[in-house]
C-alpha cells in the first residue's frame, strides 16, 4: 500500500480529512501539484502494479495555504501515521 497525505480542494470545511483512493481523488489536489504527481505515480504503478494507492487529504482553507504545512495538518499525519504503525505492528 503506498499511502499519499496531501492537501486537498474537495468542497468541505477546512481541515476535514477524507480518505480515499489516489486515482479518483487526483483532481481533488491543487492543480500545481497534479503533473508531477500523475508522472510519478504513473511509474510507481508500473514498478509496483499490485500496490493500492490511498489518498489522505486533508481539506485546505484556500489555494493560497495549501503550500504550508499547518500545525493541524501536521498533527493530522503524525496521528494517523502512529495508528497505522501501531495497526501494522499486530499483524
């Protein structure tokens, strides 16, 4: 599984996170980011053709701050990176 945290512009209130998969969520980022991302992830799926691809998004509050890592977005990862640790950790 390779696991994306990014901001994201999906039409909800600043800071809500959603989950979903990378593919369908792709227009959701930040259009500056969509070209390199695609190529990227493009060659990552040909390397590893049996990987799922999760998005993390977390709602940005507008175009302008989606270039900042704010305190809760970073807090936001960090906790969900620790519960999936500790969940990878039991199996």
């Amino acid at each position: 599984m390779l696991l994306l945290i990014a901001p994201t512009n999906y039409g909800s209130e600043p800071r809500k996170l959603v989950v979903a998969d990378l593919w369908e969520a792709l227009e959701d980022l930040p259009k500056s980011l969509q070209p390199q991302l695609k190529v990227t992830l493009d060659y990552l799926k040909e390397l590893l053709p049996d990987t799922k691809f999760i998005l993390v998004g977390c709602q940005i509050k507008d175009n302008k701050t989606f270039r900042k890592l704010t305190p809760e977005i970073e807090n936001s990862a960090k906790a969900l990176i620790f519960s999936l640790k500790k969940e990878l950790e039991r199996i």
